[in-house]
C-alpha cells in the first residue's frame, strides 16, 4: 500500500519488474481507475498477475484486521487470494473487473467523510448549546444511525482526543479520485467540492483541525 500514482511509479523499475513473473501482486493503494488499469496491464505484461483491492477503514481498524477490502480483477484470482487478504480484513468483497473495487472505494468514502462532518458538527452543537455531552452520547448510542464508526469517533470527542487517525493530505487525495470519478460519472458532488477547500486549509479547517480524518 504505497500513497499515491507516483509512489507506485517510482518503483516500477526494471529490478521491480524482473521479480514478477509468476508471482501475483495486490494492490490496495487508492488510485485512479485509469491508473490501476495501467498498473494491471504492466504487471500481466512482466509475467505477472494483478488484484486491485483498496481498502475501507483507517487506524484502529487496521490494528484490529477489520479493513473492508473491495476486490477487482479476474475471480478466479480473487478466490485464491481471499485466503490471504482475510487477515487483513473484516471483509474481502469481490466487486468485479478492475475499477470496480476503487469505484466502490470512492462511493464508501463519500459516505465516510459525511458522517464524519456530521458526528462533528452534531456534537459542537450540543456542546454550545449546553448539553451534557455524555447524555448526547447515549443519545447518539441508542438512535438508528448509531454504529460501530459513531462509536469510536463520538468516543472521542468526548475524552476530547483530536489524535488523527488519517492525515490529511490522505483526506485531500481521496477527496481528488472521489471528485474525478464523479466527473467521469457526468454528477454532482457538491460535498465534496466544500470538502476539498476544507482540506486545503490549516489542519483541515474545521474546528481548529478538530475534526480528525477516517478514511
């Protein structure tokens, strides 16, 4: 899992390629699809085999194996490597051909960095409003949209921990594939617009950089 294209670039050297041949490489770095169909086609063309599978969820779920992987390249493949990514992962999901896994990536993380924004916004409003902050979290504990996410962020503004979890210029990338991808899809991603100039400000923005990053 490398940051970004040119990272992957960088190592793309012949000594790289020369120790592909039979030997199947996954990818779970966050690129565009365009570029992951370039990666595919460089590492089949060395003998090789090649697996997208980005993954869903940062810190404490990589600590504890419960990344989401979204798998993508030929099933057959997939099925050998499930195995191997399983722990890595809550869950392995198969997606389809390549593209399909990041294409998923970039729907789940729109998601994420709503949540994310509304936990924040949420709780600041309670807090000014005067509301004993640990009654709003049992509040937010037995609602509908409680889950295992709300859990671990609310927890943490309420100890008052703003350790991120993601740095930002991670933030900053997948706000760039997802507003890409939603260009290439011919719609609007107007939180995601706001998002990007968030997170080219100072320590993202918001709060004083407390609204730390989950992706």
């Amino acid at each position: 899992m490398l940051f970004n294209e040119s990272a992957i670039q960088s190592i793309l050297d012949a000594e790289f390629k020369c120790a592909l041949p039979g030997k199947t490489l996954v990818n779970t770095s966050s690129v565009s699809v365009k570029f992951s169909k370039f990666f595919d086609k460089e590492i089949r063309d060395t003998g090789g085999k090649f697996l997208e599978m980005p993954v869903s969820g940062s810190k404490v779920p990589a600590e504890q194996g419960q990344l989401v992987g979204m798998m993508a390249g030929d099933p057959d493949l997939a099925k050998i490597v499930k195995p191997f990514v399983e722990p890595l992962t809550r869950s392995a999901v198969y997606c389809g051909p390549i593209g399909s896994g990041l294409k998923a990536r970039y729907a789940i993380n729109t998601l994420l960095i709503s949540l994310t924004v509304g936990l924040a916004e949420a709780v600041n409003l309670a807090k000014v409003q005067g509301v004993d902050l640990e009654a709003f979290g049992q509040v937010v504990e037995a609602c509908p949209m409680a889950s295992a996410y709300s859990d671990i962020k609310v927890g943490k503004m309420l100890n008052d921990d703003w350790a991120p979890q993601a740095a930002i210029k991670d933030c900053y990338n997948s706000t760039q594939l997802i507003q890409s991808a939603a260009v290439s899809a011919n719609i609007q991603s107007p939180l995601m617009d706001v998002w990007e100039i968030i997170c080219t400000g100072d320590e993202c923005g918001l709060g004083r950089g407390r609204y730390d990053c989950d992706f």
